[in-house]
C-alpha cells in the first residue's frame, strides 16, 4: 500500500507547541469571575486536538484538526485544584498524569476514589459522575482525552448543589452566566 510524504510545512498542521496553546480561559466570558470558572474545571486548560465545531465548547478547538466527539487536553491544576463533581452523559474521560499526583473521585457523591501517580491512567465511563483534584504540593499536569457519542462532546453536567455553592460565593448573575455559556446543573436529576 502506499504511503504519504507529508513535507515539513503541511506537518506543521499537526504539530501543537504547549507554550504556543491558547488557554481555554480566554473562551469564557468577561462576567464569570476566574474564581467561579474554577470551580468547573481545572485552573487552567489547553486544547490540543479537537474537530473544527469545538469552538463553542468550554475547550475550544484547538491547533490539531481532530474527529468529532473526540478532543485532548492538557488540564493545570495548582496544589488542591481541580472542577467540582460532574459527569459527561456520553463522553468517556481519560485521565493520565503527567507530573504532580492527582486524587480521581466517582460516584454520586464522589464517594470512591483513586490517586494517580506519574503517567497513572484511569478511563472514567460515560454517565458516571466525577472529579479530579491535585493532591501534590506543586503545579500538575493531566493529559485529558475525550471522546463523546452524538451531542459532541457537549454533555457535561454538575448536581444542582453546584448551583448553590455558586451562588453563595459570586450570586445568581454568576450562575446564569455560566448557564448562558453552556454549563449545565442537571446531573443526578430525573
């Protein structure tokens, strides 16, 4: 069978340089505090790979062309950070470090867990809930991959207890920003 000769110039559409990632955070809108956003994923993340449509997602599209329903990203989490409990309905979510330690939770109430040491890897299921944290005392990195069913990666939800927390710290304006960019407070309810 054969091959391609892809030249250096047409292979740099392949290429992503991490110093060169845009971070996600500058995809969220100006009203959402930094804070608020953190709570909802981790302190700071960089889309490698994902297909074109991404760019109304919380990552974005990223410099590598990829398939739908499927995006790599690179989540930096400072000591103790990480998102609040969610699920993704029909995304698998694998998880592998790449430098600190990060403790994994699952369950409705994040009530199992796991630690991941340098390049540990865990593939969390589609519609079970979960969170990740850095239990390091230094900056961590996950290498995260997502691959989703129809709705594209678009189905991630958190418990309406988020809700609350959310409110109590930023108040309402806070929370209906975050609905308005696409967050959802669904997860466990009928």
């Amino acid at each position: 069978m054969k091959t391609k000769n892809i030249l250096p110039a047409d292979m740099e559409l392949h290429i992503a340089r991490y110093n060169d990632l845009t971070p996600n955070k500058s995809r969220t809108a100006a009203n959402i505090p930094p804070e608020a956003r953190e709570m909802m994923t981790a302190r700071e993340t960089k889309t490698v790979i994902a297909y074109e449509g991404a760019k109304d997602t919380p990552w974005g599209d990223g410099p590598i062309a990829g398939p739908k329903s499927f995006a790599v990203v690179i989540a930096e989490c400072g000591p103790g950070n990480g998102p609040g409990l969610h699920v993704h309905q029909d995304t698998t979510e694998t998880f592998t470090c790449i430098k600190g330690k990060f403790c994994i939770e699952w369950g409705d109430k994040g009530e199992y867990s796991t630690e991941l040491n340098l390049f540990d890897t865990i593939s969390v299921p589609p519609g079970v809930m979960r969170r990740f944290h850095n239990i390091s005392k230094e900056s961590g990195l996950l290498y995260v991959i997502l691959q989703g069913g129809e709705k594209n990666l678009r189905d991630v939800e958190f418990p309406p207890s988020m809700v609350e927390e959310l409110s109590s710290k930023f108040g309402d304006n806070v929370v209906n920003e975050l609905k308005g960019v696409g967050y959802s407070f669904q997860a466990g309810l009928d």
